[in-house]
C-alpha cells in the first residue's frame, strides 16, 4: 500500500488495537511497525524447543470487570478460564499471595480466622501509620513489621533495587489484602486467557487487508509521511532524550525444561528472600496444554535491558511530566499521539493498555474521522 493514513508505532496490544479500530471502523490505511520479530509486545508467546507454549516476556494475566472488552476482544480469540493462584516462598513454606485469611491463619499458628477475627490481628500487629508517606510506611501500616519484612521487603530490594522506603505508596499498594480465603491472585469477574495464546490473538487482530505491518522496522530509519502518528515507543527516545533519560527496570528470563509434567502447585512462586530470582512462572498451569513435559521461567531484574517498569519516584514523576509537556504540543501541531506503557511511563495490566487503546481511538475518530 501507499498512502497511508495512519502510521502506528510499536505493533504491541496498544499499536495492535489501535491498527484494527483505524481499519475496520474508519476504513484507513494503516502502516504498523515494530522493531521486533512479532506482534503482540510484551504479551508474546511462543512455543518454546519442547512444544510447550511459553510467556517470553513474563506472565500475562488477563483479567477485568467489564464486559465490553471481553465482547471486544472476543472477535480474535476463543477464551479459556484462567487459572491465576500465586505462593509466596518465605520462613521455609508456601504462604498464598496476596495475603488472605488462610495466608494470616498459616502465618500466626491460627487453626482457622474469621474475617472479624483477621481485621483485629492485623490491627494488633499493624503500625499505627495514619498517612503512609512511601511503600515500607504503607505496608507496615497493614500488615505490620513480620509480614512486611517476610513478604515485601526482600522482593522490593530484588525488584528494584531501592528500598521500600524510597518508592512511592502505589508500588506495593497495588497489592489487596483480603478478608476471605480467596486464593486467586485477583478477584475480577472475568479471569480468562486466549485459548491459543495472545500472539494468535494480536495476528488476528492485524490481519486485515488495510493494515500493513512492518517487523524489524526501526522508527528512525523510517522515511514516510503520514498525517497520523501513534507513537508507543519510549517518550524520551523520541525526544532525543534532550531532559535525561527516564529511567526503567529491566528484566532477565531463564527458561528450564523439566521432564515431569508439572513441577509447581501453582503457576507463580514469588521468592523475596531466596535465590537471585524474584519469582518462578510455570505458564502452563493457565494454558492448559496437555504436555508430558514443562517449562519453567525464572526472572531475574537487571538494571539495564528492554524498559518493563518504570520507576515510581517524585523524581522520575517530575522528569516525565517535562516529556509529557512536549507531547502534547506534538498531538497539537504533528497529530502525533502518545499511548501505552512505555510512551506515558506507567505501569499497565493487560486490560488496562487495552482500554487506554479504545479511549485513544475515540480520540482520534473524534478529531479525525470527518476530515
């Protein structure tokens, strides 16, 4: 094709979205690139040398409490329950995480706790902390010192390098406690995963004639214009990094073949106090595959690599707003917009890039469509 009417950054869950509603409700002509191999950005998975389809970039869980995006995202993919329970290795026993009322009754020797009865012993262990101010001050302020230092504090040091006390509230407050014995690793209504992996999804999302997809295509050397940017890639690399550059935690995967045909109880395993590792990921118990074999993933945070997480602090906050400011002058003068993880330096679940996707698009049909 020539003539595009839209060029999309980065073929991840966010550019992918955005290519398919560009397409199939506007009747645009798409160009969508990625300098990786394949669709689908970090949700990607593949079958690894055993046959066992594996999460290259760590797990994926989808989940969310809104119809319409299952309805949506129903389109491309047939969906399998999902089946997201989580342990945490600590004092030499599995505890289930997060932390419930069968997780407070295994820690403190209870036989068993009502809800009344685990609100008021986290009450008597807790720190009286009326305005947590940072995330070791919010966690204590929970679950008080022995939890904290038995679950969060170890894996908040592996993850990122920095002290609780030196990260924001949001870093470990997005983690409940509940009041039930509710095991899942979350509670939405809808915990599903795509019946034949999210890549199957993503390709048949952009398998449309109007969108041209481009892979191993760098931005920058690209030589087109378009009247209509979406940019998902790092905010600051487009800018040249011309404030500093934002900075992100990277992450390592080693994966290891077993000849069992499951080798975990459940599908994660966090470790905050063993091992290099943060956590353990056997995918398969959610995919469901039928499989003598399995694989596992062991995840490593680096300091440098691909960007995963951006960096909760006043000081980054600060930096990206800087970024922020011009990108807006951008959408105005260039009609270049800015979408996802790694363009607005947040953190998103795989429900919630998704709906940033469609809020995007409503955008520009808004502005766009009639001109």
């Amino acid at each position: 094709m020539t003539n595009y009417d839209i060029l999309i950054v980065g073929a991840g869950p966010v550019g992918s979205v955005i290519a398919e509603r560009c397409a199939t409700q506007l009747g645009w002509k798409v160009l969508l690139i990625d300098k990786r191999n394949h669709v689908a950005g970090n949700c990607y998975d593949r079958k690894h040398e055993s046959g066992v389809l594996i999460h290259q970039y760590g797990p994926h869980y989808f989940r969310t409490n809104h119809q319409e995006l299952v309805d949506y995202l129903s389109q491309f993919t047939e969906w399998i329950q999902g089946n997201y329970f989580v342990t945490s290795y600590s004092r030499g026993e599995y505890f289930p995480f997060p932390i419930n009322l069968l997780t407070l009754a295994q820690f403190f020797k209870k036989p068993t706790l009502t809800p009344e009865e685990g609100q008021a012993l986290l009450e008597e262990v807790r720190e009286k902390i009326d305005n947590p101010q940072n995330s070791e001050e919010f966690v204590l302020s929970r679950v008080g010192k022995e939890m904290y230092e038995a679950f969060y504090l170890g894996y908040t040091l592996k993850q990122w390098d920095m002290h609780p006390k030196d990260l924001a509230t949001s870093v470990c407050g997005r983690i409940p406690v509940r009041f039930n014995e509710d095991c899942r690793y979350v509670d939405h209504q809808f915990q599903l995963t795509p019946k034949e992996g999210f890549t199957a999804l993503f390709e048949k999302m952009t398998n449309h004639p109007l969108i041209e997809k481009r892979l191993e295509t760098d931005y920058k050397s690209l030589d087109i214009n378009t009247p209509i940017t979406i940019y998902t890639g790092p905010i600051d690399e487009y800018f040249n990094q011309c404030y500093g550059k934002l900075p992100w935690r990277s992450l390592e995967f080693e994966f290891k073949e077993y000849d069992e045909e499951y080798r975990q109880k459940n599908v994660q395993v966090n470790y905050p106090n063993e091992h290099d590792y943060t956590r353990t990921v056997e995918i398969k118990h959610v995919t469901q595959q039928q499989h003598p074999h399995t694989v596992i993933s062991y995840e490593y945070p680096r300091a440098e690599g691909d960007p995963y997480y951006p960096i909760p602090t006043e000081e980054n906050h600060q930096l990206y707003e800087k970024y922020r400011l011009l990108a807006e002058k951008e959408t105005l003068e260039k009609n270049v917009y800015f979408c996802g993880r790694l363009a607005e330096y947040k953190y998103f679940n795989t429900d919630e890039v998704i709906e940033n996707a469609l809020r995007t698009f409503e955008a520009l049909k808004a502005t766009h469509a009639n001109k």
